[in-house]
C-alpha cells in the first residue's frame, strides 16, 4: 500500500501544492471580485450594458473563464468552488448570462455568500 505513496510522491506534492495555492488565491480574490458587482446589479430594473471594446471584452471573458475553471477544480480541491464559478460566471460576457445569474442569486445561501464576501472587503451589501 505504501508503495503507491512513494511511486507517485511526485504527484501527490505536485497536486498538493496546486491546491494549497489554490485555495489562498480564492480566499484573497473572492472578497475582490465580490466587492465589484454593483449594488444594484441584481434588482428587476438594472441594465447591464455590453463591453464595446473588443480587447477587453475578451480579457474579461478569458480572465471569466480561468476564475471559472479554478472553480470547479476548487469543486474537489480546498477553496470556495461555487462562489469562484459564480464569480467567473459575473466576468464573463454571453447570452443568457443575465437569466443564469438571478437564477443563482435567488438561491439564499449564494446570495448570502455574496454579501458576506462585500462586507468583508467593506462594501454595503447587494440590492434585489
């Protein structure tokens, strides 16, 4: 049984470290990324109004996407997995993302997350 350890150590340290990394980028980012959604962004009346700018279009939704991903690697590794997507998902720019996110927002846990993650970061906290 020890010899599987020992055949793959280099793995297991390699897995090991990725996902303590892991873990401090999402504590220290989440609370950033959290404290930049306006306050208002998810009330009936709010317009989210599309990036113009191709360039930044896209480092938003290439940047999106990697947050994303961490998130669910954080799925089975240490950090806040559903949070880290959803703050992806909020990055990115695509049809229908509006309808995801008050979907996932109605859920009073996320939502509640959310907030905790402002006030932490010492931002009011989100308007429904």
């Amino acid at each position: 049984m020890l010899n599987i350890f020992y055949e793959y150590q280099d793995l297991l340290i390699t897995l090991s470290t990725f996902s303590i990394v892991l873990f401090v980028v999402s504590v220290l980012l989440s609370p950033y990324l959290a404290s930049k959604i306006p306050v208002q962004y998810f009330t009936p009346h709010y317009q989210v109004k599309p990036t113009k700018n191709i360039a930044i279009k896209w480092l938003k939704n290439t940047f999106g996407t990697i947050v994303l991903v961490l998130g669910v690697i954080m799925l089975v590794a240490p950090g806040q997995g559903i949070l880290t997507i959803l703050l992806g998902l909020f990055m990115m720019e695509f049809k229908a993302k509006r309808q995801w996110e008050l979907t996932l927002v109605e859920q009073k846990i996320i939502f509640k997350s959310l907030n905790w993650l402002r006030v932490k970061n010492n931002h009011p906290p989100l308007q429904r």
